[in-house]
C-alpha cells in the first residue's frame, strides 16, 4: 500500500506547476489548505455513513477519495509519506491499533506542531 500512496505523493507533487484550468489537484492545492482539509474531512464523513449503512463498494470509492484528499493535504503541509509510516512504527501505532490501546503523541509530533506555520 505504501507503493501506492508514494505513487500518489509523486503525481500529487506534479500538479503544483500544473495547469488549474486542467487539472483537479492543482485547482486543490491553490484553493488553500483550509479547502484541502474540508474536503477530507467531507470524505471522511462519507465513508463513515457508507460503512455504518454496510454499502462495502461506497466505502472502497469513498476510501479512494479520502486518500486523495490526504496526500492533496500532505503535500500542502509539507510531510512526506514516509514520514507517516515512521511515525507509525516509532510509537507503536500498529500495535496499538490492533490492541485498540490509547493514541499518543511523541515529543517529535508536539516539536513539529509547534513549529508548522498556520493556514
């Protein structure tokens, strides 16, 4: 999966000089960070209803969109991909995501926080 997220990532880079009349992403990303983050949070929302509701095929498409949104946004912020699954294997989220176990906050993600610009 990471394969093709990093695939996403790359083209989602290649639409920032793109032409916004022709292309989705680069319409996205010069709406601004505040347009990127309500459109996940739209599909976000979206997946939740189709699962609850037991549609699996809306929840594959919806899924599909929300990804999108994601990198759109993580490309907007400046994270990369890998620094996502680092994240993930340096405090332990994947156990706990099985474990159903409490979501922490490294000192790392706090520095970054507070050093982000904002919107």
């Amino acid at each position: 999966m990471s394969d093709s997220l990093d695939r996403l990532y790359r083209a989602v880079l290649a639409a920032r000089t793109a032409d916004p009349a022709s292309s989705r992403t680069a319409r996205l990303l010069r709406a601004g960070r505040g347009k990127m983050a309500k459109k996940l949070a739209e599909e976000a929302v979206e997946v939740v209803i189709d699962a609850m509701n037991g549609h699996t095929d809306a929840v594959v498409c919806e899924s599909a969109d929300s990804l999108y949104n994601l990198v759109v946004l993580w490309v907007a912020s400046g994270v990369h991909p890998q620094d996502v699954w680092t994240e993930r294997a340096a405090s332990g989220h994947c156990r706990e995501a099985s474990e159903g176990g409490p979501r922490r906050f490294t000192a790392a993600q706090g520095r970054r926080a507070r050093s982000q610009p904002g919107p």
